[in-house]
C-alpha cells in the first residue's frame, strides 16, 4: 500500500500539515490502515527531498503546512492513471505457512487449515458486522470507508475459500506422498533462479 503516494494525492487536495493528513488519510480509509504522526512527518520529509511537496506558511499555532508541487501533481496523476501490479512470488504467510507444513512428516496440514479457517471465518463475521460510526451514512466518508471495509470482506471470502480447495487438493493424496524429507545434494552457492511465470 502505497502511504507516499495516497498522503501526495491528499496533498493535490490542498495543503495540508501533518496531523491534518493523518486525519485526512484516516477519514477517506475508514481508519482500516493506521499511521502514526512519525510515519507522517518521515513521509513528508522525503517527498519534500523528491521535489513532490514544499513547506508552505505557518499557522499561527506552529503548524507547517505542506503545498504539492507541479512534479508532485504529475507523480499523483500517474498513480492514479496506473494499475496496482502485484507481486509475481508470493510473500502471502499462510500460504507459505500450508506449503511447509504440507512436506513436514508428522503435521496435521487438515488441523492447521480448519484453525486458519474458524479465524478467517470469525474476520469476516467481524467485517460483515462492522457499521460506519460517521455522522453521515451516505456521505463520501461513508463510500470510502465501505470500500475498504468490502475488499477485506472480499479477501476474507477469498481466503476461506483457497483454504477449501487447500483442504481438498490435500486430501486427494496419502500423507506419506506429501512428506519431503531433507535432501542430500549439497545447495549451489548464489541466490536461486527465478521460477518462470
């Protein structure tokens, strides 16, 4: 998730100073994703290094506010104007996580996907639950909110179903075929090749 470049499209907004964008940044995710101040502040500091955002007038309580600059409105339109690509490996830990302990003799792969199922489960319950407390519920709050709250129930949805396909593939095989014992060969020096896509 890219905090820079949502903090600069808030900035293409209007100056703003830093706890005005934490607020900012809070108000149009639902809090779903929170930032602390110091994270704020570093963030400004390097697009202020980047060119993107320059230090503007100082209220008369000492707050600095930050003004987007031309570069800074063109890299707020290419982001904008750019799909999210997403990464060709996976980093995703319970999928790492089902994968290890699918090879590992002696695991309970089945005991290890039902526990991730009853939490993913109760997530999503908790999503499904979950109501905008603004005080307009047809405001743009409350659009920005529900679309952030819609795709953590749409990934929560997602994962418990890869969890029933993971549930299924393994039991179509004896668990003896799934354990990977320790190999012999001795591992080449240097990082691994890429797998292809």
């Amino acid at each position: 998730m890219s905090v820079r470049q949502s903090l600069l499209a808030i900035l293409d907004q209007g100056p703003c100073y830093g706890y005005q964008l934490r607020a900012e940044f809070d108000r149009r995710t639902g809090s779903t994703w929170p930032l602390n101040v110091g994270q704020i502040y570093n963030t400004l500091e390097r697009l202020e290094r980047d060119g993107l955002v320059a230090k503007g007038d100082v209220d008369d309580e000492g707050h600095v506010y930050y003004v987007i600059t031309d570069a800074g409105h063109e890299a707020v339109t290419d982001w904008l104007d750019s799909p999210v690509e997403r990464a060709q490996g996976t980093r995703d830990e319970l999928a790492i996580k089902l994968a290890v302990a699918a090879t590992l003799p002696g695991v309970d792969v089945t005991a290890v996907i039902q526990t991730q199922r009853r939490a993913s489960l109760a997530q999503l319950q908790e999503l499904n639950r979950a109501k905008y407390a603004g005080t307009d519920p047809n405001g743009p709050e409350d659009l920005a909110w529900s679309l952030v709250v819609d795709s953590m129930i749409f990934a929560a949805e997602a994962e418990v179903r890869w969890l029933d396909h993971s549930e299924q593939r393994l039991a179509q095989h004896p668990q003896h075929a799934l354990e990977l014992a320790l190999s012999t060969d001795r591992p080449k020096r240097g990082r691994p090749a890429k797998a292809r896509a």
